[in-house]
C-alpha cells in the first residue's frame, strides 16, 4: 500500500494506469515494473489539492478493484470533490 501511494504521488496519475502505458511495450512494462517501490496495478491514487500534487493514497490487502474502490473511498474523505484526480482514458 506505501509504494502504491509511493507510486501515486511521484508520477501524478493512478498507478492502474501503467498498464495502458505498458500496451505494445514489453520492455517497458519489465523495466518498470522491475524498479524498487514502483506499483504498477490499481489501488494507488495522486492527491491533488487545489489542483497541485500533494501526495497519493494507496491500498493493499484485496482483490485490484477492491483496493482501487477502497482508495477511492479514502480520497473522497480526504479532499473535496471537486479536486478529485481526473482519470485519464
């Protein structure tokens, strides 16, 4: 759960988001994934406050999407919505 948040919050976007990086790119996905504290499967999410990066949530302990709805659910209560992250498609 650390390197999720870890993750999260030094690359700015949701750490669920590195497998649509990794599409096409092998050695991408193996170079990255085999990086020290680098997370790159859903449950991680940035912080973002007034628009800036302040730092990332992460959850760990279930299956992917119920960490990312746990993580999810932790952001809510932490910053107001409006500022929540805005996913990338």
């Amino acid at each position: 759960a650390i390197d999720k948040a870890y993750t999260a919050a030094g690359f700015g976007f949701p750490t669920a988001d590195w497998m649509k990086l990794f599409d096409g790119n092998e050695g991408l996905k193996l170079g990255i994934s085999a990086r020290p504290r680098i997370v790159v499967f859903g449950g991680g999410l940035p912080i973002r406050i007034d628009g800036q990066l302040v730092g990332g949530v992460g959850v760990s302990g279930a299956s992917e999407s119920q960490d990312e709805a746990c993580a999810r659910a932790a952001l809510a209560a932490l910053v107001p919505a409006d500022d929540h992250v805005q996913e990338q498609s």
